[in-house]
C-alpha cells in the first residue's frame, strides 16, 4: 500500500506554485487535500474567497498529482483536526510559510510526521504566491511589525517617562492572519480609505489621516499611532511619545544597507490567533520603573541597528519585549512560554509580533531558522 499524503490551505485563485506542491508532496506517497471552506476563510482571513468551496475542489480534484480533496469539516486554524484523525496519513506537508507549533503538536500526538517544504517552482517558471496574484490587481497596503518600545504610544504608559516606538513597515509578500499582531485591523481601516494601495502623498500626512479614521471622535479605545505610522511610512521608524496620543518626534532610515542588514536577521514563526477573551489591561505593572526599562532598551536597539551590530540589537530586542511582559504580563502564558523555549538555543533573541499573546513570533538569529518567514521591509523608492 502506498503511503498517505495530507496537506491542507485554502488554495484559493489555484495558480502554478500549487501545482508544484501538489507534485512534489506527491512524491511521498498518495496525496489527499484538504481545504478549508468559505467560513474558515472568511474567519482567519478576514475576506470572502475569490473562488467558492466548490470550485476549488472541483479545480484540485483535477490536478493528476492529487487522489483527493475535500473540504475540512472543522473551523478556524486546525479546521482539518477531525479529518486528519480519520485519514490517519503517514504524512503531514506544509510550506515553508504554513508550519505552526499547533500543528507540529497535533502531528506528535497522532504519530504524523510534519514535513517542511520550500516553495520553489517547477522548472522554468516564475514563483506564485496567493498573496502576490491578489495584490497585483488588489490591494497592496503594507503591514508593520515592532521591533521596540511597544505600548509607548499609549498616554497611560508615557505619562510615566517619554519614549521611542520602533517600527518597521512590510510589502504584503505574505497576506498575514487577521488577530495576529500585525497591525491587521488598522490595515483594514486603511483599506476603506485607500482599498487598494496608498495615495502618492508625504507618508507622515498619510499615517496621520489613518489615525484620525480609526479613531472616531467619541472613541473609548484609542487605537495607538505606531500602527499607522508603521504602515504608511515606509522603511525603519522611529517615534517619540510624551503623554500623547500622536509623537512628538518622528525619524526614519531608509539606507539600504541597513534595511537588508535587518532583514537577514529577522524571522517569523507562525503562532495560533489570540486567545478568546484576553484581557491585556486587567492585570498590569505600569510604573516609572519598567516605562523607563522599556524606553531604554527602545534607544539600544535603535542605536544597535544603525551600527549593525547584531549582538547588542538582540539584547536590546529582548529587553524591550521583557520590559513589556512586566506591565502586562497577560501577553504571555505557558503556551506562548512554551513555544518561545524551542528557540532559546536558536535564536538570539525573541518577541511576540503584537500585544495580543499569539499570532506570530518575531526571532532574531545570525542564520536562517528552518520554518519560518523572512520580511521584506517597504522602501521609500517604492512610494
């Protein structure tokens, strides 16, 4: 008997890097697929489907390299959990970009072996991705991650010693998981605005109509600036906080050699959504003395990157983000603690993308880490 194959994703708008998966995943033994179906995408995503749940099983039932597909019975990020129990495959392959800690346990505790596949495109032909099909006739608004300082933004934490947020704006080369610390819902107010790429305006002016949209007169929750700012001023960032809402300062770097030096240091690993029911502020350590640990370790890491030295950026990087576990301590649990200490002998240094105690995990490493995700910084020739 051949060997069983699963692989599972939506594979919505089905183009030429699918197939080369499908083909060499196939190599492994009889491939069966699973897809997650129109709720599942509209509920991790954040968007309808281009094709519907019927199309695309009708489209990859016909692809040669596949035995079967169908549509996964479950909902949100391991909708295949059910159908990967009855299936029983000796295999489970994912993408570079598609591992995740929740399912390399799931796969531990079924007695499946989770195989990583690099994306590399049959013979001749160009990379594809989802992501790059959409945004070449859709939307093409970057993302941002934090690299320091998070929270300081907010005047509840400022007010306690001014500081600096560090960010770094993203080309959408992957389309990132709504909850997931990646700015995705300041992202989506932007679209309502700019729904398919950003206006050729001066980016600061940009980032300050963002913030104003989000945050409706009259709103009880503020939305900080550094997600704005992150995503529509391009390069490395740098803004300066003193009991407001909007900076007092704002700097940039945009040479080149300093934005591919941070680029083949920095990692992403896919984490899970944000726990149901997180409550960040209900339990929180906001005083003068880890504002001030924070701010401080904002300035090394800043100062770190413009020398390109990479062991004093990694314990600036960890500094902050301990510094920001103090005062909210509800941004991590076992869970997170858990997976964060498989990369302690990896990874130099270590953050979660967001405040939301999941989505992904940001690692700072001197060689590429098998699994996760390499950034692309936005750069201002690309305005």
């Amino acid at each position: 008997m051949n060997k069983k194959v699963f692989v599972s994703g939506c594979f919505d708008m089905l183009h030429s890097g699918h197939i080369a998966f499908f083909k060499e995943a196939a190599n492994y033994g009889d491939l069966y697929v699973g897809i997650g179906s129109d709720a599942t995408v509209v509920e991790l995503k954040g968007r309808q489907t281009i094709n519907s749940e019927q199309e695309r099983i009708y489209m990859i039932n016909a692809i040669r390299y596949v035995k079967e597909a169908f549509v996964n019975t479950g909902s949100g990020i391991l909708d295949f959990k059910d159908d990967l129990v009855k299936l029983k495959p000796d295999y489970f392959i994912v993408n570079e970009d598609g591992y995740s800690p929740a399912k390399q346990e799931l796969c531990i505790a079924l007695g499946i072996e989770l195989k990583l596949l690099e994306r590399i495109p049959d013979e001749g032909l160009p990379e594809r991705s989802t992501t790059a099909i959409r945004s070449a006739g859709n939307c093409t608004l970057p993302y941002r991650i934090d690299l320091a300082g998070t929270w300081i933004d907010q005047p509840y934490v400022s007010k306690y010693g001014k500081g600096w947020a560090l960010t770094l704006s993203l080309e959408p080369v992957v389309e990132y998981n709504e909850r997931c610390g990646m700015s995705t819902s300041t992202r989506n107010a932007a679209k309502k605005i700019w729904p398919y790429y950003l206006p050729l305006e001066k980016p600061e002016k940009l980032a300050e109509i963002l913030f104003k949209y989000e945050n409706s007169p009259g709103a009880t929750m503020i939305s900080g600036a550094q997600d704005a700012i992150g995503i529509c001023m391009p390069g490395l960032v740098r803004h300066q906080y003193n009991n407001e809402y909007w900076p007092i300062k704002i700097e940039s770097i945009h040479d080149e050699a300093t934005l591919t030096w941070l680029e083949n240091h920095i990692y992403m690993r896919l984490l899970w959504p944000r726990e149901p029911g997180l409550d960040l502020l209900g339990d929180t350590y906001i005083n003068e003395e880890n504002v001030k640990e924070l701010t401080s370790a904002a300035d090394e890491v800043w100062e770190a990157i413009k020398n390109k030295d990479l062991q004093k950026f990694s314990a600036g990087f960890l500094k902050s983000f301990h510094a920001q576990t103090k005062m909210f301590p509800a941004m991590v649990n076992d869970r997170i603690n858990k997976e964060i200490a498989k990369y302690k002998d990896i990874a130099l240094a270590w953050k979660l993308a967001g405040a939301g105690g999941g989505g992904y995990l940001i690692l700072v490493s001197d060689k590429p880490i098998e699994g996760t995700m390499r950034i692309n910084v936005r750069r201002k020739d690309l305005l």
